[in-house]
C-alpha cells in the first residue's frame, strides 16, 4: 500500500494537518513525512498564465494590428519566485510510493484554481486524488475533513468556473487596457503633462472605479433645498423634565395635503407658508375660545405596543468588512487578513464566504463553539448562561440556520478554540475576534424588546384669504417614541468603537442628520419623555400648546462610499443597501466575490485611481480615476455597468453549478472580448478634453 500525500495552500496549514495526522518534522526541506504519510504546501499560487510575449515575442510590444489577443489554447508557467517549491511538490506529487493525492488548498474557488494549476504543469496520472473540505483548521474538523474527503472529480465544475474567471480576467485586463492605452494613452498623459501613461482596466475594478465616480459626481450636482418644519412643544410633565416635541405632517385632513407648497410631507418650502399655517392654528383658537386662547391638541390616536428586535444574522466577510470599517476604520483589506490570521490561529472558522447562517451539521456540535468560549474571559460570563440555560437547543428550528443559503461554506463564527493566544494578537485582531464572538453568542439570547408609543393630536385650523374668505382644515401633529424595555441579546451585542464610543452590531449605518434634518440625541430625549407623558393620557384629552416653531432644515447630497459600504454595494450589484433584512432578500447578484473585492479595492487605491482615508475610510476617485473613468465611458461603456458585471459572475456561478458549461462561457466571453475591442479600434478617438477640464477643477 503506497502513501497519502496531502497538499496545502501555506506552509502553516500544512504544519496543522501534519499535527493532526501525528506526524513529526520541521519541513525544512518543503515537506513532512512519516511513514504513511507525506505533507508539503504551495505558497499561494505557484503557476500563472502567461505573458502574450510568451505565445509571440512581438506581442511584448503593445499594437493595434495585435488586438483582440485571444488564444486558442492558453500556456501556464512556474512563478519564478516560487520554483524551487513548485519543484518539491511536483516531485511528491509524481513519486511511485505516493497512490493518494489529499487536496487540503482552502475550500473554495480560489484554492482549487491553486491545486489545479500545480496537478496540470507537474503532468499527475495514475493517481487516486481526494478533496477535503474544511470549515476550520481545529484538529477535529481537519481530522473529518480527511475521513469525508470526496472524489476531486466531484470539483470539476468549480476548478472550470476557476480557470473561466482567470482566463475572464486576463482577456479583459490585456485586451482593454491595451487598446484604450494605445487609442487614450497619450491624451491622458499630454493633458497631465507625463511622458506616457497606461489605462488599467478590469472586469471588476474598472465597474467600481464608476461606482465612486458616478457617486462623487451626484454629491457635486446636487444643490441643497431648504425646508421648514412646523414643531409645537407641550410642557406637560412634572417641572423640571421638560418639553416634548410634536411634528406636523400634512395628513389627509390638512388644509395642505398634496400641496405643492410641501417639501415631501412634513415640511414647506417657504418658511412664509409654515408661518401661515401657524397663524391658521391661532386664529382658530381665538375664535372660538375669544383673543388670548391657547390653541388646543386633541388626542386622537395613542397607540403603546411592545415592539421585539431579533439579533441580527452572522457575519458572512462583507459584513465584517463593513462593520470594521464603520467600528474601527479599518479597510476590507485589514480585515481579511486579520480574520485569515485568526481562522490560521484556529480560532474561527473559514472566512472567505458569502453565507450568514449556520448549516444543520455545525448546529448540531454548536455547543462545542460555545461551550470554549467559556475560557474567553470578556464574554465567558455570556457563554456559561447560555450553556446553563440551554439557550442553544433548537437553534436549528431558527432562521440562523439553513442549508439553502450556503454554497461552500457557512457564517463566520468563533471554534471556542485557540483562546489561549487570544492575548498574543496585535490589537486589531482582539477587536475582530471579539466582533464575531459577540455577534455568535447574541443569536443564542431572546429579542430586545421596545416599549413604543405613537401619539396623534389634532388641531382646527382657519385660514383667511385675500377676499376674507375663511376655510377652515384639521391639521395633524405626530409624536413617537421607542424607548428600551428588556435588553435581550443587546446586552452581549454591545462593542466599543475606536475613540472608545459604544456601538452596537444591529446598527446599520453611522449617526447623522438625515434628509429631514431630524437630530437623533434630541429624538431619544424626545423618546423617553413621551413615554412617561402617556401613562396620564388617553384618547379624546384636549392638550394646550402655547409655543409653536419653525426648524428649518436643508437636504442632503447622498454619502460617499467609505470602504465598508463600497464592499457591500459590490455584493448588491452597485447599490448601496443600508437594511440588512433587505440585503439578505437581493443576495447573489455580486460584483466579485467575498475572497476578491478587498484586494479589487486595495488594487485601486494602489494604481492611484481611488483615494483612501485612512482615518475616515472614506473613498474618493483621483482626477487620474476620473480621466480612466471618461475613456471607458466613451469606449466600452459595459464596463461601467454593475448589473453586467454582476451578470459575469452570476455566469461564473452557474459554471461551478454545472448549469452551463465553461466553453459556453468561454464562447461568450471570448466574443465579448472581440467585439469591444474591434469596437474600440475602429472607432474614432473622441476629444475628451472638456471631460478633463470637468474633472480637473476639484483637484489641486
């Protein structure tokens, strides 16, 4: 009986299953062995497809009568940096004694794109080859990976959608970015006065690059409006606790409903029209109850209900990568390798996924997970609750689990092991880790509940025209409330930001005015004030208001991107979805994939097309982006379009389901190619200097 050779991805995976399968060595000379076994590692990727110049040495020189460059069969090469690896491994993976190939690359497309590309340029044949897949790298699941190891056969799908998305990449990169250079090039780099410059385009990047371009240009068209909110206040509690505001909204009674004096419909565009209306309440007052009256508010609706907010789905890496962005400004780029740092460590599980569920297998043991962060002191008090009180049990019945929302591999999640080098990790990675322990354990705790309060009070109205006739209206004004009532699993959910401010993992987006000028700390004031007002109030109690005012408000320009929300708009296809029930609902529809959009983002911050913040994380474009933006505008507008390029990798997909074939994708892809670029060739070179000119005037 030969020997079981088994390759990973990094020298570190590989020293992790060498522990688990017993096997003792340093792997100084690239591999480990016993006498059943053998263990070596790439070192990422270790074959690359090759340069043009490589399939004809004219094509190093970038030309016209070259383009498209599509060839019918690719060529591959060892990376030089890496051969001296590559030749170790191929030497075990030919070796007579070996009869086993174990495929221990990490579990995804990525990882069997690395393996395939080693197993094809070291000609492998004749052997048995089996693929574990794994979800962490704890003993236990490296050990069960190696039991359930399936037929590699049964990958084909995925390592043809792997090879379909590098041969995707490489086409659009070379062919695009070599016809715009050499037809845009030299604009470009005469307007900027360089000696040359290249256009980089890519399927993805270049779709991103419109993304904060097309945003950027809105947030410089729009012009403010302002409006003019009506607010009474009562001062109805006891002396000292203040006032309670109340908003007008022109409902159906309103003597202004569908007016087209309203900004949307709690607000005027002229501040003349709310000074009217205030007007309108008082002479009403007067008339009825004589000069000095106080108008009046008529309750007529109170409405008090609780109201239960469940904790929130599981991290999948986008929404890590967008909750470590707003908590601790840090970039997707930062955060993926923090969490691949910590899924090396053992102490969570795989990262690169676009789930944010649990399967039923892993909740099944999810009490293992739990159960080791008991030795995790900052939340082991949470943890041994939830194991005393069982909390976990039937977690399977919820909506955290369901195999029908995971592809390869389900949410990211602490293994409740490795604890004891929790204080070893730089800061960063304490953060992140506590991140994702906080969010696993508050699934296991019941919703939050709200005491919520809504109150309607009506006023008579009687407005005067200039012939003196009257009319007379009912004009509403509103007042909510939502006030905490039982903590739930907010009481575990709770993290600090950077700067030391309390956030908590439910909430979606950063705290600022919104387009009706509402101030969210007063609102809250407002909301436990409201609360107390209504235990001595019902339906049909008249309420006397003596001071009515007018807040005026502006509108607001949309919100740049920063680098957490640019990772979610590229998961939603371009848009910018800040509610999280309804992200989950348009899922799958993606511009890249949750293992590539970090480094598609950094790659453009690199090449100087985007700017970064690093202390906000705000991401504007460059005036070169801009230029880059312009010529594919005028060139190969699809590009731009993030509902194409999320059809790309929708077709991806359906390669590595096994509903389409990767010729058929090839074919249409390949004529993709062709005709924009002949496209492009043929068409004469626009002036884009007013274009340049636009962009030029914000930059310094």
């Amino acid at each position: 009986m030969g020997k079981s050779l088994f390759i990973a991805e990094k020298p570190s995976v590989a020293k992790e299953f060498a522990k688990a399968l017993k096997i003792n060595g340093s792997g100084s000379g690239g591999y480990i062995e016993s006498k059943d076994y053998v263990v070596t590692w790439c070192v990422g990727h270790l074959v690359s497809m090759s340069y043009p110049e490589k399939y004809d040495e004219a094509l190093k020189k970038w030309r016209m009568d070259t383009l498209p460059f599509v060839p019918k069969e690719y060529k591959y090469e060892v990376i030089d940096g890496v051969k001296k690896q590559f030749d170790i491994v191929k030497s075990l993976l030919i070796r007579q004694d070996v009869d086993t190939i174990y495929v221990c690359t990490d579990s995804g497309r990525e990882g069997e794109y690395i393996y395939r590309l080693v197993e094809q340029e070291a000609h492998v044949e004749g052997k048995g080859r089996r693929r574990v897949w794994i979800d962490s790298q704890t003993e236990e699941e490296i050990i069960r990976g190696i039991k359930e190891a399936k037929d590699l056969a049964e990958y084909d799908n995925l390592s043809d959608s792997a090879y379909c998305r590098a041969k995707e990449d490489y086409l659009m990169g070379i062919n695009f970015s070599r016809v715009l250079s050499l037809k845009y090039g030299n604009s470009i780099a005469g307007y900027l006065g360089l000696k040359f410059a290249s256009v980089s385009v890519g399927r993805v990047m270049t779709c991103v690059l419109g993304m904060v371009v097309k945003r950027e240009r809105e947030i410089r068209a729009f012009v403010k409006t302002p409006f003019y909110r009506v607010i009474d206040k009562a001062s109805l509690l006891d002396e000292g606790k203040g006032n309670i505001e109340f908003e007008w909204k022109a409902a159906e009674k309103s003597g202004y409903y569908n007016s087209p004096l309203l900004y949307k419909e709690n607000g005027f565009k002229e501040e003349k029209d709310a000074k009217m209306l205030i007007g309108a309440i008082g002479k009403a007052a007067c008339e009825k109850e004589g000069n000095t009256a106080v108008p009046k508010g008529k309750v007529v609706a109170l409405e008090k209900k609780k109201e239960k907010k469940n904790p929130p789905l599981l991290f999948n890496l986008a929404e890590l990568q967008n909750e470590c962005s707003k908590l601790f400004k840090i970039s997707p780029a930062q955060t993926l390798e923090i969490v691949q740092e910590l899924y090396e460590k053992k102490l969570v599980t795989y990262p690169r996924t676009d789930a944010r569920v649990l399967s039923t297998a892993i909740s099944k043991e999810i009490h293992k997970n739990i159960s080791g962060l008991r030795n995790f002191s900052k939340l082991s008090a949470f943890a041994s609750e939830i194991m005393e009180k069982g909390s976990y049990k039937g977690i399977e019945k919820t909506k955290y689990v369901n195999d029908k929302l995971i592809t390869d591999h389900y949410a990211i999640i602490p293994t409740g092991q490795g604890i004891g080098g929790f204080d070893k990790l730089r800061s960063e990675a304490q953060k992140v880790y506590e991140l994702i322990a906080r969010r696993f354990l508050s699934i296991f705790y019941p919703a939050a509940v709200y005491n919520k309060v809504n109150m309607t009070l009506e006023f008579d109205a009687l407005f005067e025209g200039e012939n003196g006739d009257k009319k007379e209206s009912v004009e509403s004004f509103f007042a909510s409330s939502k006030v905490l009532f039982e903590e739930g699993y907010l009481k575990v959910a709770s993290v600090k930001k950077s700067g030391g401010a309390e956030g908590s993992l439910t909430k979606e987006s950063d705290t600022e005015s919104d387009d009706n000028g509402s101030d969210e700390q007063s609102s809250s004031e407002n909301d436990a004030k409201l609360g107390e007002l209504v235990k001595n109030l019902k339906k049909g109690d008249l309420i006397e208001f003596n001071e009515f005012s007018i807040k005026e408000g502006e509108t607001s320009p949309p919100k740049r991107y920063n680098s957490g929300s640019i990772i979610l708009a590229m998961e939603n296809a371009g848009q910018l979805i800040e509610d999280e029930s309804l992200r989950e609902q348009i899922k799958g529809s993606g511009i890249g994939t949750s293992a590539t959009r970090a480094e598609i983002l950094k790659k453009l911050v690199n090449i100087k097309y985007l700017a970064l913040n690093n202390k906000t994380q705000i991401i504007t474009p460059t005036q070169m982006g801009e230029m880059v933006h312009d010529v594919v505008a005028f060139s190969i507008k699809q590009l731009l379009n993030p509902e194409l390029t999320a059809s790309w990798e929708k077709g991806l997909t359906y390669v590595a389901e096994g509903t389409i074939s990767g010729d058929e994708y090839m074919g249409k892809l390949e004529d993709f190619v062709k005709r924009r670029v002949d496209n492009v060739k043929t068409k004469p070179i626009v002036n884009l200097k007013k274009y340049f000119d636009y962009a030029a005037q914000f930059y310094k």
